[in-house]
C-alpha cells in the first residue's frame, strides 16, 4: 500500500495561557495487492482545531474537534476534551481524557479475501481518568494507574465462519471498562540509561449488547 500525505497546521497564542491550533491534512492511499479483485483507492481529508488552556500553572486543558471527509464515507464530527494537571509537585499527578472516535474499515478490512465490502464504521465514545506517582529523583518506580470505559457501536472483528475461514463483520455494540497499572524504573548509570517497564492489565470486561438489552460476556 502507498500512502500520500499533505498537512498543514496553524498555532497562534491569544496569551501565555490560551494557544489556538488549526489545520487541514490529505492522505491519498493506493492499494495493489493480488488478494484483492481489484486496485482500491481511498482520499481522506481532514479539517481539525482546538485550544490548549493553562487555568493554573502546571494545569493543562485541552479541547479538540475533527472532521473527515471520504470518498467512501462522511464521518460525523469527532470531539475530545482532556485534562492534566499536578496535586503534589514533582510527586502525585492526574489525567483524564473524553472523547468520541470513528474509525473507517481499514483496505483489508474491506477487500483482502474474503472481505467485507458491507462494514459499517466503529463509532466509539471513551473515557479515561488516572493517576501518576512518582518522585523527582527517579528513586522510586513510577506508578501509572488508569481507569477506563468504551462504548462501542459496530465494532469490527474477525471471526471464523462455519467454514473455519476468518471474516470481519460488525458488532452491534461493545462496552468495555477496567483499570490498567504499569510501573516504568528509570536510572542513569556512567551515561548509560536503563529503563524496566512492568505493565498490569486490571478487570477488562467486554460486553456484547443484544436486541432487548441482553447482554453477553465475550
């Protein structure tokens, strides 16, 4: 696959707290593979802006909007909104993060035997809220810990068929949530920077949402 990207961004600053970003990208992909029938061809153009606010020092506010445009889809415009900031200096920090993604059927997704030209795009909404303690130092691991949540419209997956083959379809709706801790150990030695990261996935459970509200656990 041979991709053509084109982009353009725009940062002005209204004053040492509120910076304005904008801009506008074009990626132009080719695909021409032999598992393909034919050669497949998708542009995608993108118009994005937001804003990143500093309320107080060491607190940072950011918010963002992006729209596609395809020659096989009209995505909806995407939003997301995101919050760091410092509770104890050099010491305890937070994070959060809530926003919306929709993502297109990649080529393979669609064309690669056998495919399916019929997916529809995931449309997804996800947030996230976590913690990061460390020391100024690096004496002490640091500890990540993030709690997360996703509702997801037509998630796309690959499944056997009856005839053990593997094809994508769409999944009317998955919800996913969980906590996720990691420890990264940074030290410095005669120049020499060595780095141990141990990450440990929480409770994830994906739920699978029927007609009349059933569910079942995947």
């Amino acid at each position: 696959m041979t991709n053509h990207l084109s982009e353009i961004e725009w940062r002005w600053s209204i004053h040492d707290k509120l910076i304005f970003n904008s801009g506008v990208s074009y990626i132009n992909s080719v695909a021409n593979f032999d598992e393909y029938a034919t050669n497949q061809n998708r542009k995608t153009l993108s118009l994005f802006t937001g804003f990143l606010y500093q309320p107080f020092h060491d607190w940072n506010l950011n918010f963002n909007l992006r729209k596609e445009f395809t020659n096989i889809e009209n995505p909806p415009i995407a939003p997301s909104l995101g919050l760091e900031g410092t509770i104890i200096k050099n010491t305890l920090f937070v994070f959060g993060n809530i926003g919306r993604h929709y993502n297109l059927p990649t080529m393979n997704d669609l064309f690669w035997r056998p495919g399916n030209e019929n997916l529809k795009p995931e449309d997804a909404w996800s947030e996230e809220l976590g913690i990061i303690l460390t020391n100024k130092n690096n004496s002490i691991p640091k500890l990540t810990v993030t709690a997360f949540n996703s509702l997801i419209d037509n998630w796309i997956k690959w499944q056997p068929g009856a005839s053990g083959i593997y094809a994508p379809n769409n999944l009317r709706q998955v919800h996913t949530n969980g906590i996720e801790m990691s420890l990264h150990f940074h030290k410095e030695i005669k120049n020499y920077n060595y780095n141990l990261m141990l990450i440990i996935p929480g409770v994830i459970r994906p739920f699978l949402k029927h007609k009349h509200n059933k569910k079942l656990q995947l």
